[in-house]
C-alpha cells in the first residue's frame, strides 16, 4: 500500500496552495471516458512546481504518473493506486522567442500550438492542429499524421530523469522514430520543447488546418470517445486495413466496438469498460494473427 495521504500532506507543506484531488475518476480525463477513481492527483502551477513534485514524490518512493490530455490513454475500471500529475493547464505556456521558434509547456494543447504559430505566419505544424492531445504526451510518442510528425519540428525537448536530473535533448538525441522517443524509452518527463517552423502566409496555413480537419471528420469516428488509433502501423501493412480485411468492422464486446467509420478506432459506444475493451483488443490481434499472420501492437498507453 502506497503512502498517499503522506504524499498528500507533505506536497501541501512544499508547495503551498497546490491543487490536489482525492480519488479523481479516470472517465473525466480521457478521451475514451473510461477509467476508475486515482488515488491522488496534483495540478502543478508552473514547471519549477512540477519538478518539486516529482521529487517530493520520488522521495516517498512513489513514481508519478504524467497525464497530459489522456486522449492515447486507457485506465483501469478498479481504483488505480497511482499519483497523477496532470501538466494541464498548468504547463501550457505557448511563448515565440524567435522569428521561426516557439517553446512550448509540456502540456500546451497541440492545436492551441497550430493556432499560435497560425497566428504568428510560422508554417510547418498545421498537421498536428486535429491531434487532440499535449505537447508532452506527443514529443513522448512522436505523434504524427498526414505526413507529418513531431520529429520534424520539435528540435530540443528539457526532460527530467530518473534521478531528477533536468537535462536538455537537441535535435537526434530526442531519438524520434514512429511512436517512439528517448523520453518514452528512458521513462523521462518532458518539461518543455522548442518547435521551430517556417515564415508562411497566416491564410494559406489556415486553409491547410482546415483541410485537415476535414479530412479527419470525414474519415474518423469523432463523435464516439476513443483514445485514436488502437494499433501501431505494423512494418509492411496498416493496421486498419488488416482488421477491416478480417471483416472486423462493428466487431462489439459490451460497450466497445471496432468503428464501422474506421476499423482503426475502437470507440466506446456507451459504457465500454476497460474490460470491455482489452478483450476486443486481444480478439482483434489473434483474429489478424491468424488470418494474415501480422502482430498487431497496441498505440494506446495503459493505467492499470
Ligand atoms: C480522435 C483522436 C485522434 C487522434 N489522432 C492522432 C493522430 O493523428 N496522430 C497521433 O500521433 N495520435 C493521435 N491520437 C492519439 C493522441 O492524441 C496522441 O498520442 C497524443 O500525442 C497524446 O497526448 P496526450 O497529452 O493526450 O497524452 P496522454 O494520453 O495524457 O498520455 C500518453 C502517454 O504519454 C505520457 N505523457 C504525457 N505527458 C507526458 C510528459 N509531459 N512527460 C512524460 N510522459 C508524458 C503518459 O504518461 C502516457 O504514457 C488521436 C487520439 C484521438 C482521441
């Protein structure tokens, strides 16, 4: 059992006035609206309140849990013995400080991001404008989509370690590839990324986010909660046109469903537990398994 009404107590004493929350439900902070109550929940101010935090945390032996936007996320139905540190709003500084360069809080909204540089004439992130997630969690992931992805922009992201060291990644040493990053490897926390684009003519970025957007609308199941799309692209194929070749569009298990609109999705078509859920994951993976021989892996992170 986790000393969390410790952690309580002495986070009050290190960082008066700090917002904490008791047994929060998980459904409120994800995009699939599922998940059971948290043990503890923090909602730091600044980046120097965070690091106090973590380390208050880390000296109790309690590793903390970073929700950004929970929109790539799944928790479980029970309590969740975990101490959360949310980085919205808290951390959502969006600040140009050069021509072409703006840094980024680790829990700005990635579209409040593509609007800012929108405004400014700075071309290059409009891709990420529909992706409804935070910077943190995407520089975590490397989210990407209609070609783009953070690793074309984000050039130095400030993390902290294990040890509570804060350290400054440049450019390769951020280890981007498809969904992955040194942070997400090394279990680091992003702070803060500096996303460097192009000048370019405020309508015509515009006009591209609005294309965008309409594209997604078009082709994504956005009026059910999901957490976007279940599997990682496997090597060779894509995952939606493996599970949709295996007929499993409208595939259901209690409230969770595989999309008719786009076999990518699973959504929640009305009290889909966590439960639900995985089962309708792993039948999908065996099902595509056996049928055309590719391991599907999940996209999503999971809170048990
Ligand atoms: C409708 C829909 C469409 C989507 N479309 C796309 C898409 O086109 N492309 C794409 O890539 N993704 C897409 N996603 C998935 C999701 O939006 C992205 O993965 C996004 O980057 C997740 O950010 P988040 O802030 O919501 O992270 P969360 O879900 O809160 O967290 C995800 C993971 O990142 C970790 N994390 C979060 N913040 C930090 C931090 N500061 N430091 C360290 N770890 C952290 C969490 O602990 C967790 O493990 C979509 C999701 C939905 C619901």
């Amino acid at each position: 059992m986790k000393h969390f009404h410790q952690l309580k107590a002495e986070l009050n004493r290190v960082c008066p006035g700090l917002e904490i929350k008791e047994q929060e439900p998980m459904d409120q902070y994800t995009t699939f609206r599922i998940g059971g109550p948290v043990a503890l929940m923090a909602v730091p101010r600044t980046t120097e309140e965070t690091v106090a935090v973590i380390r208050t945390a880390r000296d109790m032996g309690i590793e903390p849990f970073l929700l950004g936007r929970g929109s790539n996320l799944l928790c479980g139905d029970g309590a969740l013995e975990h101490f959360v540190i949310r980085t919205s709003p808290g951390l959502d500084q969006v600040e140009r400080v050069g021509e072409t360069t703006l840094r980024c809080g680790a829990g700005a909204l990635m579209r409040r991001v593509a609007c800012e540089a929108q405004r400014c004439g700075l071309t290059g992130f409009e891709f990420a404008h529909g992706i409804p997630g935070t910077m943190g969690g995407g520089v975590v992931m490397n989210a990407g989509a209609y070609g783009g992805e953070l690793k074309n922009v984000v050039t130095e992201t400030t993390a902290m370690d294990a040890q509570g060291n804060i350290l400054t990644f440049k450019g390769e040493e951020q280890g981007f590839a498809y969904r992955k990053s040194t942070f997400l490897k090394e279990g680091l926390i992003v702070l803060h990324s500096l996303v460097e684009l192009q000048p370019g003519d405020p309508q015509t970025i515009q006009d591209q986010i609005d294309d965008y957007l309409r594209r997604r609308k078009r082709t994504q199941p956005l009026e059910w909660p999901s957490a976007g799309s279940t599997f990682k692209r496997p090597v060779g194929a894509y995952a939606a046109a493996l599970i949709d070749q295996c007929r499993l569009k409208g595939c259901q298990i209690g409230g969770a469903q595989v999309s008719e609109k786009h076999a990518g999705f699973v959504v929640n078509k009305g009290g889909a537990s966590c439960a639900d859920v995985l089962a309708l994951t792993e039948h999908i993976k065996q099902v595509v398994l056996d049928k055309t021989g590719f391991q599907l892996e999940l996209e999503i992170r999971l809170m048990l």
